[in-house]
C-alpha cells in the first residue's frame, strides 16, 4: 500500500469517529430510554477515546489531522446527513419516531 492511500485511511478513519461523536450526540438528544442512553454514553465514550488515539497517530506519523481530502469530505457528509435525520425526527414532535431513526 502507498503511503499516499494509509494517510487517507487514517484521515477517513479519524473523520469517521470525529463524525461518530456528532452522531452519539445528536443521539442522546433523542433518546427516551434510560437503557438506550446509558448504551450511547457509552458508545460516545469509546468514540471520543477512539477519535483522541488517532489524532495521537497523525501527530506521532507527522500527518495534519485536519488536512482536507476527498475521501474525509465523503465521510463527513455521511455523518452529518444521519444527523441531519435525527435533527428533523426530532423537530417533527413525535420522540418515539426520533428515538427510532437515533437507534
């Protein structure tokens, strides 16, 4: 693998997780279940440590984490399209509909 390709998957994968905390966040926003919270906080947890090792990785590489490229922007439209639908679930008024499209 060229080294051009691992930091693009780092970069995506950090995108991913950094995306990841914006999805559990918006998440927690909707959730009604007191089980299904705990399961989120738990996950936006892991997800926070997950996204802090990577940016670890870039700085030890000597990688930007912040530089652009075409597949982060691809990942970070993904993230924020789920979102998105949590955001306009929630707006709708009906928190069991916005519960079920956050799970």
């Amino acid at each position: 693998m060229k080294q051009e390709q691992v930091i693009e998957l780092i970069l995506q994968s950090l995108e991913h997780e950094r995306g990841g905390i914006k999805i559990y966040q918006a998440a927690l926003q909707c959730v009604q279940n007191d089980d299904l919270r705990e399961e989120f906080e738990k996950y936006l947890e892991e997800t926070r440590n997950h996204e802090r090792i990577l940016t670890q990785v870039c700085k030890s590489l000597e990688i930007d984490p912040e530089m652009p490229t075409p597949g982060r922007e691809i990942v970070r439209m993904i993230g924020g399209s789920l979102v998105d639908a949590m955001k306009k679930a929630k707006a709708a008024g009906k928190p069991d509909a916005a519960e079920i499209v956050a799970c």
